[in-house]
C-alpha cells in the first residue's frame, strides 16, 4: 500500500486479488510449498448441449429436474403444477440438507442401568 515498488518483504500480512492476480505485501521474503490454502466456490461450466454432464453430484440431479420443472410449469401459468412441483423440490432440498448434516454414530453415548433391569 505504501509501498508500490513492492521493495518491501517480511510476512505477509495483507493479500487482494487484482487483474486475476493475488497480491501478498508485503512481498513474502521466502518461498514455502503449500504455504497457502485458497478457499472458493466454482462456477461450473456452462451446459452446452443435452447429454453433458452436470457439475454436481448425482444427489443433486433430481433436485435440479424438480427445479426445471417447476421454472416451466410457470411459462406454461399451469399454477397448480408450480406449486405443487414447488413444494416437492423444497421438500427434497430439506431432506438433502438433514442428510448432509446427519452424522453416524455407532454406539450410544451413555448406557443406564436401572434397578428394574435385573
């Protein structure tokens, strides 16, 4: 920033993106592998014809087909359709994420003995 001949190093403590380009100041005075972890979200590729994949997993297909579905049911102003394919995509959306979220568990967390078990 105040430095715009980037003749500045040490760790950095400061990055931005510009012109496609990450930018760290000051400048890092070493290299290290794997020395940053860059977290983002992809835009898949646009679909070009009707056999190309999507760029989701398969759990997701049917969601994307509901959502269609519903997106021309509405050119077509067949309501009842809409809200009908509506709500089931919303439902399958909501069984999704609880399934996602569900974590497995192989045994109970406590066990109780009560008197009345002998």
């Amino acid at each position: 920033i105040d430095d715009p001949s980037k003749w500045v190093s040490g760790e950095p403590v400061g990055a931005w993106i510009w012109a496609n380009t990450l930018v760290l100041y000051p400048k890092p005075e070493s290299s290290i592998d794997e020395g940053l972890k860059v977290r983002y979200t992809k835009s898949p590729d646009p679909i070009t014809d009707s056999v190309q994949e999507l760029e989701l997993s398969r759990l997701y297909h049917n969601r994307v087909v509901e959502y269609c579905l519903t997106q021309a049911y509405e050119l077509d102003e067949d309501w009842p359709a809409v809200e009908q394919k509506s709500a089931q995509y919303a439902a399958g959306i909501q069984a999704q994420s609880e399934a996602e979220s569900w974590t497995e568990r192989t045994s109970y967390p406590t066990i109780t003995i009560l008197p009345e078990d002998y």
